[in-house]
C-alpha cells in the first residue's frame, strides 16, 4: 500500500508510510519500525522547499511538534519554538506580542525547524541572526542535542553536513534582543522612515509584497524559491553591470556581489515559460509551478532548462534552494541537474 506524501508542489508522490507525530516519543517509535522494517526514514514539516524526485521507499514522518515558551531577560526575549510549528505563526506571534526582528522574514513557507536547518532569509535578514540554539534527538541513542553554533551560510547550516542524517531537529531557540532596529535596506521597505517605522508596519508591507509577487501553493502548487541567490566575484559583475547597468546587485562583506536569480531567469525570457505540467511562475521567474498536473520529471527538466539558459546568457550557475528527495535519502540538486 502507498501513501501519498504532503508536498507543496502537489506531486503525486508516495510512501510506504505517512506518520504524523507530535512528541519525540512518537518519534523515536515510529523510527524504531522503520529500523525494523529496514525503510529509509525520512522526517518533514509542511513539505515545503522540497522537491521529491520519485516515490520514497519507506517512511516520512510528519513533524508537528509545536508549543512555544518565553523567557524575558534584560536585554533579550528567549523563544523556545517546537521545530512542528508553523514559520509564519511564530513571526505573527512575536510581533504581536511586542518582540520584533523577524518581520522581515514574515510568510516564508515552512516549519520552524525547516528555518533553522535552511538558514531562511529575506529582505536582508537571515535566520541565523536569532538563532539560540537547536535541540536536536539523536535517533539512535534518544538522547538530545543541543547545538549553540548552527555554522550559518546562505541557505545553509551544520544539520545539512554534520546533523544531516540519523538526528532530527525538536526544538529551536530564538534570541529576540530588545534594542530593536529595523532593517529596511531591500526593495519598498526602503520607502519607510527608520524613526517612524514599526515592526507591524513592516510585516504588513512584506506579507503583502510576498502575496502579490509569490504563488499561494495552496492554490498553485511550488516549493517556494526555487534557486538560490548566486554570489559572484565583484570583476565579474561589475563586467556584466556594463551589459546590463540596471542589474541588482548586492555587495557582501566578503568582497563579492550577490545577485538576484529572479532577474538572471527573467532576463532570459523564461517568465511564464511551461515544460509539460510544470512553469516558471508569470510573475515571479524565482517560482516552479506545478501548472497542470506536473510530475516531478517536469519540474526537473525545467530546471534543468533554467539553470542552461542562465549560464549561457550570464556564464552564472544557479544552485537549488530547494532539496532533492530521491527514492532513499536527499540528492545532490546540484548534479542531478548537470
């Protein structure tokens, strides 16, 4: 018998097993008789920012541990988030309770612990600015971990290399300090005042931007961004800003220049371009949509056809965001698309 596995690019996907658990205890049982049954194990939040490649040979659990506490000290507001609950209702429930900073990253799809394991980031602001700790269970052993250093990158963290396989994330902590400054330095959220601006203000301006440029996957199926941001040496964009002089570009302290993807894609002619089920979103050439009825070789071979004409347009090499799953464990993104 299969189940079919919760993705937000609505794919046709199945498991062998579908659990949804809400405890560690729930957990570690259900990964004892997928040790048992020798099924590869599998653990998600919304099936958000993923991409199955073909059905799953054995079990995908469904995280849902949620629950919240706060701890207030002098400087800072303390968060302990279940890694289940969902990323935006945290974002709602900090700024209504008068603990800002993550504003910026309001309406990102996903579970909290997907944040952490992603380092998400938006309007110039990265998870790992908050970032606490992150418990973790080791699946072998129940024991948890916690881990203070995460090893941030741009969409990347220690629980994609050191963590990745045999712990799962439980809890997450989030360190909200108290001297708030907002951070305006992306797109319409240049238009505020820095003095008269409020966190509130600027929650609803995102959410806003992310619903008129972004696809409700509840409505049109995606996997939110579909390719990083890349980051290029500053010769070569400076060199590129002499074709092309209203290119964005992002200078990083390291010295090199991010650009944006959206731009390189829609540059390309790709906007609204469909292969099979699968298309580039209209308004948003950084989105994948499963269009009609899409497979995941659809989604695929788009990519594919992305990432090719990117390169041959602007010798850049995008990078998936999102995460590969094959029949047994995550992919290479990277070499899958060649």
């Amino acid at each position: 018998m299969k189940y079919l596995i919760p993705n937000t690019f609505h794919l046709p996907v199945y498991a062998k097993a579908v659990v949804t658990i809400d405890s560690t205890e729930q957990l570690l049982a259900h990964y004892q008789t997928a040790q048992q049954q020798n099924w590869p194990f599998l653990v998600i939040g919304q099936g958000s920012n993923t991409l199955f490649t073909e059905n799953f040979a054995g079990m995908v659990i469904i995280n849902r541990i949620r629950g919240y506490t706060i701890e207030e000290h002098a400087d800072a507001w303390r968060v302990t988030v279940g890694a289940g609950m969902i990323w935006h209702d945290l974002v709602k429930m900090t700024v209504e309770q008068a603990m800002p900073g993550l504003e910026n990253l309001a309406m990102i799809p996903g579970c909290v612990g997907s944040a952490a394991i992603q380092n998400i980031g938006a309007y110039g602001v990265e998870f790992q600015k908050f970032a606490d700790y992150v418990d973790l269970l080791e699946l072998s052993t129940g024991k948890l971990i916690r881990v203070t250093d995460g090893q941030y990158g741009y969409r990347d963290s220690v629980f994609k290399s050191q963590y990745l396989h045999g712990y799962v994330v439980v809890n997450v902590g989030i360190k909200l300090a108290k001297d708030w400054q907002p951070v305006l330095s992306y797109g319409e959220l240049t238009q505020f005042d820095p003095v008269q601006v409020t966190a509130n203000m600027i929650l609803e301006k995102v959410c806003a931007i992310r619903s008129a440029k972004l696809p409700d996957p509840q409505v049109l199926g995606n996997g939110g961004s579909f390719f990083k941001n890349p980051v290029i040496e500053t010769a070569q964009a400076q060199a590129m800003l002499q074709n092309y002089p209203n290119m964005p570009y992002y200078p990083q302290a390291n010295g090199q220049v991010k650009l944006a993807a959206g731009w390189l894609i829609d540059q390309c002619g790709l906007k609204g371009y469909q292969l099979g089920g699968a298309a580039v979103h209209d308004k948003q050439a950084l989105v994948l949509v499963n269009k009609h009825q899409a497979t995941s070789q659809d989604v695929i071979d788009l990519a594919r056809l992305v990432r090719n004409h990117v390169q041959q347009k602007f010798a850049v090499v995008l990078s998936p965001e999102i995460r590969f799953i094959g029949a047994l464990a995550e992919l290479d993104a990277d070499q899958l698309l060649g």
